[in-house]
C-alpha cells in the first residue's frame, strides 16, 4: 500500500482533538485496545510520542508493527507509524508546549529526551 495523505478537514480534526485514541495494530492485523494519547500537528503531519518514553505500553506495542487505528474529534484512520527523525524534534517540542502548556506537570516530560526518542509521524494509510 502507498501512503496517503491527510485533507485539510483531517488535520484540523487532529489539531483540535485533546486526545487521540490509539490502537496499535496486532500482526494479525486487529487492532489492540485504544489508549487516549497526546497529539500535535505541524504542518502538514501529525506526531505522537510516549509520555513514558520506550517503555511505555502502547508504543512497545506500536513499535512491533509500525501501524495502529487512530481516533480523533469524529475522525477513524488506519495509519502508519513512522520513526520521526531528530530533525522534527525542537518543531514538535514547540507544539507540545503550544497546545498543553496549560499541564505543566505532563507537558514538560512530554519535552524531555525519553519521549523525543520515541517521535512518531502519523502517515494516513491508503485505502484499497
């Protein structure tokens, strides 16, 4: 499958949801149980990261098939999970600090290094 893109209407749903509820795909295909995770865009991508670093659950699970269900302000896609590059980094840092600056307690650990390295960009997967 070739990757898709997001709409215009997409992103701005991801942009205003609060959570996103992801559900990492079994090898089999099925998707796990969702869980509410953070969400940021920039531009025209969508990212997440694991508040607990690598060793949070949904992103071992997430690391074992690179693909989850994501669900957002009305909105349910199946994606692609693709390992951002550090590039993407101070971009999406200021996006967490943008959106959740009002949690301080959670935006800051979202920030650190643990959770940078596990920044993912959310790649619409196409239909067949």
């Amino acid at each position: 499958m070739t990757p898709a893109t997001w709409t215009a209407d997409e992103l701005e749903r991801i942009a205003a949801a609060e959570e996103l509820e992801m559900a990492p795909l079994r090898p089999d295909g099925t998707p796990r149980r969702p869980v509410p995770i953070w969400v940021v865009r920039v531009g025209d991508d969508a990212y997440v990261r694991s508040w607990r670093g690598t060793g949070g659950s949904w992103f071992r699970a997430a690391q074992a098939t690179h693909e989850a269900r994501v669900r957002a302000s009305g909105l349910e896609k199946d994606v692609v999970l693709e390992d951002a590059g550090d590039d993407v980094n101070d971009t999406v840092d200021a996006a967490y600090r943008a959106k959740y600056g009002c949690y301080t307690s959670y935006v800051g650990p979202m920030v650190r290094s643990e959770a940078r390295a596990t920044t993912l960009r959310l790649v619409p997967r196409a239909t067949t």
